[in-house]
C-alpha cells in the first residue's frame, strides 16, 4: 500500500467515529435551502426583466436583417428613496 493509500485509510479511521453537531448540520442545511431558493428568485427575476427588455427593444428598436430585436442604447437608473 502507498504513502497515500495509508494516510486516506488513518484519515478515514479517524473521521469514522467522529459525528457532526446536529444543531450545527440543521443550520446549515437551512442556509443552503436559502441560498437555493435565493439563486432560484434572483434567476427567475433577471429572466422576466431580460425578456421584457428583449420586448422593449422590439417595439422601439425594430428588428436587424437577422430578424433579431435592434439594439437600443439605455442607461441604467436607480431611484433611491430615504
């Protein structure tokens, strides 16, 4: 047996008896289903304003010779109420 082989083996029957914390494994078990659901609505929210921007600049843009929406020059804007 390697070098390797013996240190993932002493690896292995060191960490066989260990347990995580279950409090410790719930939590972050519930952060991932966060970040999860988090990915999922911050996607399908780009998704809806991408394609009502490919809408838009449809209608104000017209269509290239390939029959795709003309680019439109836009400016981003944030309005901040405090």
């Amino acid at each position: 047996m390697g070098v390797s082989a013996r240190i993932l083996v002493n690896c292995h029957t060191q960490l066989e008896g260990h347990t995580g914390d279950r409090a410790l494994l719930a939590e972050a078990g519930r952060l991932r289903e966060a970040v999860r659901r988090t990915s999922f609505l911050l996607q399908t929210a780009t998704d809806y304003h991408m394609t009502w921007f490919r809408i838009l600049r449809a209608k104000t843009g017209g269509y290239t010779a390939h029959g795709d929406p003309a680019l439109v020059s836009c400016s981003g804007r944030v309005c901040l109420q405090g």
